[in-house]
C-alpha cells in the first residue's frame, strides 16, 4: 500500500523524525572527534603503561638477580675457601675449590640467566670460573682461569662493601683479551666477598646475558608488530623485534652505538628519551614509548635511570581502530535513515484505532465484561480488535467460572481443616511422650509449649504455661541474640547435676523458638573417660620414644665419659704434677661422675632409680656449679649475686643430682638473659625446709607457657631440648622437695626450691618408682 504523507500521523512523524535526527547528527559528529581524541589518548596511555609494566618487570629481574647473587656469596663453601686461603693449605684449597664449582655448577642448572659465575682473588686472579653455554654447563680449567686486574669492573667493585652489588654496563664479553664470537652482550653483577674478620678477600662476579632481559618485552613488540630496544646510557643498546631486530639478529645480538637511534629518531627525540623517566614521542610516522627501569640494588653504576626500556610502532598500525570509527558512524547513519522510513509506515496505521481501543479498554477494567470494540480492516489494528473482543468474551467466561470455582474451594477448605484438627492432635501426643523435651517459645522467651520430658528435665514448678525460659537456663539470652545471625544453634548448658544438649530453631521473625532439650550427662562422663584414656595411652608413647633416647645417649656418650674419666685420673698421680692442676682434674673428675650420673638420671625416664641422699653444703654444691657456670656467665655478660647461701644448714640430698639440678636452672636463667643482666641466688630457711630462690632478670615466661616448662620435651628455645628441667622436677620429686615458679614477661623468672635439711631425721626419701609422676609411670609401664 502506497505511503500518505497526510493526517495527524504524518505530522507527529515529522515532528519525532526532525527532534531525533536532528541531534543525533550533531552528537554524532562531535562523538567522532572526541572518540577519535579519546581512543588516540587511551592508546599511547596503554602504550606508556604497558612499556614502563615492561621496565619494572625488568627492575624486579635486576633485583632478583642480585639477590640470587648475594644468596651466592653467602656460601658456607666461599667461606671454607677464604679460610683455607688464610692458612695456606694448597690441598685444602683445592678442595675447596672443587666443592665451590660442584655447588655453583648445580645453580647454573637451576638458573639459566647465569652465563657465568667466577670468583676473583683480590690480586684479579680468577680461582674458579662456572660457564653456561647452548644449554650445557661446565667448569673452566684452573690453568685456562685469566687475570682481570685491569679490567674496569674488577676496579670499581673492589670500592664497595660486602654485601653490596655492582652492575656494569653494558658491554661485550671478553676472553683471554678478544671479543668472544658471537659478540655477547653481557651485564656483570659483582659483590665483595669477606673473610670472618669482615676483611674483603676477593670478588664474586655473576654475567648476565642482555638477551634474557629482551625477552621480558618480546611479547608485547609481537603482538603489535613493534621493535623492543634495551638502552644503556653508557652509549649502547639492543633491539628486539620489527627492522631493527633483524639486523641486531643477524649480528648475533650485536651491541648496538645509541648514534643508529639518533639517525633513526633524530637526535632532539633521542636526547629527550635519556634525559627523562617516562613518556612517548611521534617522530616520523612512529610512535615512541619509554620508561626507565628502577634497580633498587646495587652501586652508582646501576642506579635508577642507567637503563631504558623502549618500544615503537607504526603509527598507522597503532592508530588503525581511530580510522575504524568513520565507518561505525557511517554505519549509524544509514540505519536511522532506514528506520525513519519503516517508523512512518508503522506509526500512521498506529495512531487511528487507538484512541478506540483506549476507551472500550477502560470499560473493560471497570468491570463491564459485555463491552465490544468494532474496528473494520484487514490489518494489525483490525487483528488488535478482533483480540480484544475474544480477550473481553474470555475474561467474562473466567468470571463465571471463578465464581463456582470459589464455591468449591471453600468445601475443600472445610475438608482440610477437619483433616489439619486430627494431625494436630495425633502430634500433640507425640511431642507429649517423647523421650527428649520439648519447648515453644515466644519472641520474648515465654514457654508457651512443655512436654513433660522437658518439665522433668528443667525441673519446672507449676504451670509452665507462660514462665520465662531464663529462670531456668541463664545463657537463654545471649542464646536468643544469637539467633538474630543464625536461624539455628546448638549449644549444651548445666542445670544441677545434669548437662543438657540444646538444640534451638528460630521460627519466622517475631513467631518464636522451638527448643529440643536432652540430658547428655552420662555421653560427656564417657567421652571424659576416653579423653583421659587417649591422653593417657600418648603419655605411655612419649615416655616410651623417651626410654629409647636415654638408652641411646647413654650409650654413645657413657663411652667417652669413661675415657675421660680414666685419663683424668692418671693425670692426678703423675708426679710431676702440681697442686693446682691437679685440683682442676679432680674438679674434671667429678663432674665427669656428675654426667654419668646425669645420663643415669635421664635413664630414669625410662627405668627409674633410686637416689643416694646425705648431708650436703649448699655453699660446697653451689662452688662447683659456679666453677662451670662462670664461663657461660661472662659470655652473656651475666652477674651473679649471692644472699645467705654461706648460712644455710646441710641439705639432705645427694649431691650429684642436687648439682645437676642446679646447674639446669643456672644455665637456664643465664640463657635467657642474651644481653646481660643480673642473676640472684638466695637462700633463706622457713619451717625446717631450706628455701633456695634463683632469680634472673631476663625476658620471662609467657602466662600461656608456665604450667607447659616441666614437661619431657616441651621446648620455647629454637636449640632447646625440653629434657632440662623435666629432670629438674624428677629430682626434686625424689628428695620429697617441692619446686614453684613465678614470672612476668619482660622483668624476669623467679624458681623457688624448698629443699629438706639434713637435721630433719625423720625425712623420707621416696624410691625412684614412687617418686615418678603418674605421667612418667605410665610411659615405664
């Protein structure tokens, strides 16, 4: 049917079609040249941030050599070799060597970016060197190692302190005074090697091939065709990728003169690209992007800015979906001018029947389901009609038929209930005899429901029937808040002598608490048992892994002990010997039987002994552990102070073990003053007992720690064994003493001993069986 362009709908189209055009068009236009400007900023911003990405990366590259380096450098085997170079073993120093190059060799495997690895005696001497070539890694000959006195690295890293890095720049690699063929580009990593003196005794120098940074930026120059270029300031480069990385190809990654940049770039754009940071150049038909890479280690020679990351690209390739827009809003324009002429067609045939259909549509929702609508036509608009008087006859019909079908849903609704009443009542006998109780509650914690298992369980008095739940479950409102986050909880309370399982759902908000109680008193004793049990059964493996340790130490150290023991005593009888060594050898011999009597002692964990108790001098006891403590207390610069051991009575113990005791604590408290402080040992006497406190003033005990210290094996101390004092407490358990222990963290740790003196006849030592704690005896059983 031919187009009119008359009647109210040709005007409203007009109208509709001149205000959208109109500043679609204009839009349009200024979205092109602000897309283009847009598009043409965000490219070189992603371009500039994807290159200085490119440069960190780099950086961090840089970083983790070095640290790769300094990870060398710290060798236990460098060590060992600066020792022996110090005493001048030649056969010691081989062996040195050959230690250092297996252990660098199996790194350079590991670590392909090592070219080479070698270390550099302070006269520039090479003592080892460690090459990485196609793949393969091995070490140079010692009579092929070179002198490089005279090169420029050798000299500048000689002026750093150890742990320091020196990074060169960029240069070819030189053996025996030619340019290795290829050329390879390398970067040398260089720091001082000290002897245990802090005195430099030689170089460790890493090479890095230049090639493996050009690979950080490859995929990027791939993906946009581009030319990757690592810059040194020093005056050359590399290039990776486009023209320039066939020609670098060709070379054998040839060093480049930064002078083919300038004829590339000009030199006003190559002068601006070293002198700053970051940024991008347009020069000749390229777009430039740079950033320098940040070296966070290393000397002046690698500091931030040395080394430059830069990219190119063609411009027209770069810029290509800039170009594209033209074409999208080309695109735009004839479809709007194709949608116009198909909106007129469809509008003109809209606008006629509407106001019709409008009015006999508002009749319809009043409720007058006879109304009809009479639209002549064979078109959409007459169809619409046709709708709408078959849409009014079926809502009349569903009228008629929602009417009855009330009528029958109230029957059924009759029926329910009658059925809903039965199941009521059949439940409300199940919840009343069930063996577990049952609560309902309101939102305020009202009982509104109890079985008779929960009356008997919570001990209800008189109608339950509205009492509050809290006076008889205390926890009920911390209970109920918590509900506010979880819809349901479980959790066990005490109620007298019983303990009850709780489990609690939250009905809809505002409905109330449906709580499930069960007495789980008799469950908890059990599980108790069984804790205790496995508790238990883990002692007895403890002690047994413990028996076997004893055996073991007593066996390798009694030997030599006896040895000891028997040179000492020879020494004692020769005649040449003079009182005051010969002093020393007895005090040697008894603490050698102090040490045999000790692995017996530690023995005792696994196969308990009896001690031999008898009248002993504090002072005397103390005297001998101070004579082997000294020492240790001069190295943590530890003072030791004495109060009223001189007037102690004789203690009933026996004197090996008392003195093993006592140096436990000594050497404890000195340990745990690393920079020094002031160790107190007092002696007091209260009740027939003699009361000896060893005080330090060192880091103290944390409160979470204290009840763990005098268990076998439980250890703060990274080389501690936690046997230590374990035996302090054996032994006093077996003198019927008593030992207690106070501590602050950051003020000190005070260990109190009450300790039976001898004139007490009536004292009881107790059997080494008897004496063990229960934990213990299990382990021997």
């Amino acid at each position: 049917m031919p187009m009119k362009f008359r009647g109210l709908s040709s005007r409203i189209y007009f109208a509709f079609l001149l205000a959208a055009v109109l500043p679609t068009a204009i839009a349009g236009f200024i979205g092109i040249y602000f897309s283009q400007q847009a598009l043409r900023q965000e490219t070189l911003r992603n371009l500039n941030q994807e290159v200085s990405i490119r440069a960190k990366g780099v950086g961090r590259f840089f970083d983790q050599f070095s640290t790769d380096l300094l990870t060398l450098a710290a060798s236990r085997t460098l060590k060992d070799l600066n020792i022996a170079r110090a005493r001048g073993d030649r056969a010691e120093i081989e062996a040195a060597v050959l230690r250092l190059e297996k252990q660098y060799s199996i790194f350079a495997r590991n670590y392909p970016h090592f070219y080479y690895i070698r270390y550099i005696a302070l006269d520039g001497k090479e003592l080892m060197r460690v090459k990485r070539k196609h793949g393969e890694v091995f070490t140079i000959p010692h009579d092929r190692l070179q002198d490089k006195s005279q090169r420029y690295y050798f000299r500048e890293a000689l002026k750093l302190k150890p742990g320091e890095i020196y990074i060169s720049p960029m240069d070819l690699n030189i053996e025996y005074g030619q340019v290795e063929k290829p050329e390879q580009p390398v970067i040398r990593f260089a720091t001082p090697i000290p002897d245990e003196n802090g005195k430099v005794q030689g170089l460790l120098i890493a090479n890095l091939h230049a090639q493996v940074l050009l690979e950080h930026v490859q995929e990027m120059t791939e993906a946009r065709a581009g030319t990757a270029f690592l810059i040194d300031r020093s005056g050359f480069y590399l290039a990776r990728g486009g023209e320039a990385a066939a020609g670098a190809a060709q070379a054998g990654f040839a060093m480049l003169p930064l002078a083919q940049l300038a004829e590339r770039y000009g030199q006003p754009v190559l002068n601006r690209i070293l002198s700053t940071s970051r940024g991008t150049d347009a020069v000749a038909g390229w777009i430039v992007a740079h950033a320098a890479v940040d070296v966070t280690l290393g000397n002046t020679a690698g500091a931030p800015g040395q080394w430059l990351i830069a990219m190119d690209f063609p411009e027209n390739s770069l810029f290509f979906a800039v170009t594209n827009l033209y074409v999208l809003y080309a695109l735009l324009i004839a479809s709007l001018a194709v949608t116009a002429v198909g909106g007129y067609a469809l509008s003109r045939r809209l606008l006629g029947p509407l106001t019709v259909l409008t009015g006999e549509t508002q009749a319809l929702a009043a409720g007058d389901f006879s109304r009809r609508v009479e639209v002549r036509g064979d078109d959409e608009i007459a169809v619409l009609g046709e709708q709408f008087n078959t849409m009014a006859g079926r809502i009349d019909e569903l009228v008629k038929s929602l009417a009855a079908e009330r009528d029958r849903l109230d029957d059924q609704v009759q029926a329910r209930t009658r059925d809903l009443e039965h199941e009521r009542s059949f439940l409300a006998a199940v919840i009343q005899h069930s063996a577990d109780g049952i609560l309902a509650l309101d939102a305020e914690g009202r009982m509104t429901l109890a079985n008779a298992a929960a009356i008997r369980l919570l001990n209800l008095q008189g109608d339950p029937q509205g009492q509050l739940i809290e006076n008889y479950c205390a926890g009920w409102p911390a209970t109920s808040h918590q509900l506010a986050t979880q819809p349901a909880l479980r959790r066990e309370i005490t109620h007298g002598e019983h303990i009850l399982a709780l489990a609690v759902q939250a009905l809809a908000p505002g409905d109330g608490f449906i709580v499930m109680l069960r007495d789980v008193t008799e469950d908890r004793r059990l599980a108790e048992e069984r804790r205790e049990l496995d508790r238990q059964m883990f002692q007895i493996d403890k002690m047994s892994t413990l028996g076997e340790l004893a055996m073991g130490l007593a066996h390798e150290i009694g030997n030599p002990l006896a040895g000891m023991k028997a040179v000492a005593q020879s020494l004692q009888h020769h005649r040449e010997m003079t009182p005051a060594p010969r002093n020393i050898l007895a005090r040697l011999e008894s603490e050698v039987d102090r040490l045999t009597t000790f692995l017996h002692s530690f023995h005792g964990f696994a196969a308990p002994q009896a001690c031999q108790p008898q009248a002993c001098a504090l002072a005397d006891v103390l005297q001998d552990v101070l004579f082997w403590l000294r020492k240790e207390a001069k190295t943590h610069e530890v003072r030791i102070v004495q109060q009223g051991i001189e007037a102690a009575p004789p203690l009933w113990a026996d004197p090996h073990q008392f003195k093993q005791l006592l140096l436990n604590l000594l050497i404890n408290a000195a340990h745990a003053m690393p920079n020094g402080g002031q160790l107190t040992i007092g002696a007091r006497e209260e009740a027939g007992q003699v009361c000896i406190d060893i005080a330090d003033s060192g880091s103290g005990i944390a409160a979470e720690v204290l009840p763990h210290i005098f268990e076998p094996f439980y250890t703060t101390r990274r080389d501690g064994s936690g046997i230590g004092l374990a035996v302090v407490r054996k032994i006093v358990e077996q003198h019927a003493a008593s030992i207690a222990v106070r501590s602050e963290v950051g003020v000190g740790t005070c260990f109190t001993l009450c300790w039976p003196t001898a004139a007490r006849s009536n004292i009881a030592v107790i059997e080494s069986p008897q004496c063990l704690d229960p934990g213990l005896r299990r382990g021997d059983e």
